[in-house]
C-alpha cells in the first residue's frame, strides 16, 4: 500500500515531469534520483515520451545501470500506432483527421424526366447531411496529407480500413459538393438516364477536380488541388473496390470546407 501511494504522488504531483515528454535522458535522471524501477517503469506508463531505441541507446542505457525491465518498458511505449487517413491543417493551425461518413440518401428526379416525356435525363444524387463540412480550411492551407499503412490488412468494421486496403490517392478523386441551404444537405450526382443522352452511373469525369500528388515516402502522401479551390463544399471519395459484407458501411466520404479568408 506505501508503495502504491508513492507511486501515485509521484506521477501526479511531480512538477519536474509533468509538463514534457519523457525520453532517455529523463529516465536516466529519474533513476540517479533513486527512484526504484517499480516507480519508473508506472511513470512511462502513464506519460507521453518519445525513446530512442536503437542498439546504442540500448547499450547506453544498459552502460548506466538503468534495469532490464524499465528498458523493456521505454521499448514497448516508443511504438507508435500507424497513422493513416486523411489530415489538413485548420484555421487554428492545428492537424486534425477527416473522419469518413457515409452517404446519408439517394434521389433521382423521376417527376422532371416524366413531365418531359422523356426528354430531360432522369438524374440520380447522393447526400451528406448538412449544408457545409464541419472540417473548415482556409484559402492558403489547401494542402492534405495521406497516410497509408504499408503493413497490415484491417477488418471492414475498421473505419481506417480503406487506408489499410488502399495504396495510393489515386483510389481517390476529389470532387466540388453542391450545398443546399434551405434543405440543409450537400450532394453530388451520380448518374444520368436519359431517353437520348443514354445511360451514366458514378461520378461525371467533367465533376472531378484534378490534383497533385506528391508521395513522401513511408505510405505518405501530400496531396494539392492543381488549381486553388474556391470557397464551397468539396470532399475526397474512395473509388477502389469495397467489399461485399452486408454488415459493412460504406464510409467512404471525406469532407470539408474551403473558408473565404
């Protein structure tokens, strides 16, 4: 019990600590300050750090007498989760994550094609709900980082599960959203029947703004428009196969926002 309420005053009151990342050099201190191993391997567990991990610092590390198992605690909080998704910078200058949605109706005008005999083509629509993106970026910041995870498979349950199948933004294509005020919802259209212009299903090519791709290594990617987006309503859509699993949910929408400065 004395053990443990030690432990506990020192990873919640210790000022020396408390506001940075732990490292190597933190650890070793802590360690010539007498703290046991006990006390040091709960404060790695219970702080954000960054180790250096590579067989020099190991044997460093090991050099100055810190404990096999407070190395062994250092190694398994220096791994980090794969990050992968799609990320632009807000107008705070924060990186935040475009969460995937999923398409909340479908339309198609059946009346206009019939009153026209025919003659106008039969469209077809899908709709976000609400009339702008909770993901704002301004004119300057139209810059978005792709991030693919290069070593694992995912679950379709996975939101991140089409950044664990993709390889590229190329599965991608980024397309301007209409938005509707008056019945609060965005869409784009998404097919075309007519009893002259034929049949179209999918996105129009005429719709899909082109961009630049830059790959960065690692399964990163830094994706621009090639012409600077307009203030509206835009969103990224996954154009790769989806698998067939009726308890899947096709989130495979990703918006934002284009702010006027």
């Amino acid at each position: 019990m004395k053990v443990s309420f030690i432990i506990f005053l020192f990873i919640f009151s210790l000022p020396i600590f408390s506001q940075e990342k732990l490292d190597n050099d933190a650890v070793i201190e802590l360690y010539s300050m007498d703290f046991g191993e006990e006390i040091i391997i709960a404060k790695i567990n219970n702080s954000p750090g960054k180790y250096n991990t590579s067989i020099p610092a190991l044997k460093k590390l090991k050099e100055g007498g810190i404990p096999s198992k407070v190395i062994a605690a250092m190694i398994n909080n220096s791994i980090e989760p794969v990050k992968t998704g799609i990320f632009y910078k807000t107008p705070t200058g924060e990186v935040e994550k475009i969460e995937p949605l999923a398409f909340s109706g479908r339309r198609t005008n059946h009346l206009t094609a019939a009153m026209t005999y025919g003659i106008a083509a039969n469209n077809s629509y899908a709709y976000l709900r609400n009339n702008s993106s909770s993901n704002k970026i301004k004119k300057l910041d139209q810059i978005f980082e792709f991030y693919f995870d290069e070593t694992q498979r995912s679950e379709t349950s996975n939101p991140n599960y089409l950044f664990m199948d993709a390889r590229s933004p190329r599965d991608f294509v980024l397309v301007k959203l209409f938005s509707n005020d008056r019945k609060n919802h965005r869409g784009i259209k998404t097919g075309e029947h007519g009893s002259f212009s034929g049949s179209q299903t999918g996105i129009d090519s005429e719709d899909i703004i082109e961009v630049a791709v830059s790959d960065e290594g690692n399964g990163k990617y830094r994706i621009r428009s090639m012409k600077p987006l307009k203030p509206g309503e835009y969103c990224f859509i996954y154009q790769g196969a989806l698998p067939v699993d009726r308890n899947y949910v096709a989130r495979t929408i990703y918006d934002f926002s284009i702010i006027p400065e």
